[in-house]
C-alpha cells in the first residue's frame, strides 16, 4: 500500500485470541481480497514465553481482487477493525465468505467505527 491511497478505504485489523496458524488464515483471507501492509510470505509468529499475542495489519478494500472460498480456523479468532463505516463493512464481507462471523461488539464516531467479530469455521 502506497501512502497515495485515501484512508478512508483503509481499516487496521487487530487479531487475537488465536493461534499463529489461525492468524495467518485471516491474514492470507484479506491479502488475497485487498492490498495490504504485509507482505504476503509474512506468517504471523506466537510471542516468546508464552505471552498473549496480537498481530495487526492494516487493508485498503478500496478495490477487492479475490472473493475467498471457506477456510477452517482450528479455534474461533476474535478481529478488531478500525476504519470507515463503508470500509469496516466491505471488510466484514470478505471475512464472511471465508468464515462465520458474529458481532461482539461495536463503537461507533463520526468518521469512523470499530467492530469486535468472532471468526469461526463455517
């Protein structure tokens, strides 16, 4: 992602409550669907010592390149997203069609809005 893009497109995504293999998952889901921060050879890593891990990126789903198929999660993942209403939204609708995604909580502003989605194996 260049910094030409316009930020209302673009939504920071917070994983956790998961595995490093279940945040990849995610993680290949969205980078296939929409440009992003990460590279995609970039596999998410558990913390050393045992600590609780969070890994962010962030997507531009100003365009979309690929709607994903079902993808099995060995647990549920618990996502935040960060962004506009209509970029948080379109976010949410590429997540569905790889998993099941429940609402677990939501804040909305004035430009912006942050959801918590549970992720889960279809």
């Amino acid at each position: 992602m260049d910094s030409t893009q316009h930020p209302a497109t673009q939504v920071v995504v917070e994983l956790s409550s998961c595995s490093a293999q279940d945040a990849h998952a995610v993680f290949r889901v969205l980078g296939r669907s929409f440009d992003s921060d990460r590279d995609a050879d970039d596999v998410p890593h558990e913390a050393a010592g045992g600590r609780p891990t969070v890994w962010t990126s962030t997507f531009d789903v100003a365009e979309v390149r690929e709607t994903a198929e079902p993808v099995h999660l060995t647990a549920p993942v618990t996502v935040a997203a960060q962004g506009g209403y209509w970029a948080v939204d379109r976010l949410r609708e590429a997540l569905a069609s790889a998993f099941a995604v429940e609402e677990e909580g939501m804040a909305a502003g004035d430009q912006e809005k942050d959801v918590v989605l549970r992720l889960a194996t279809r």
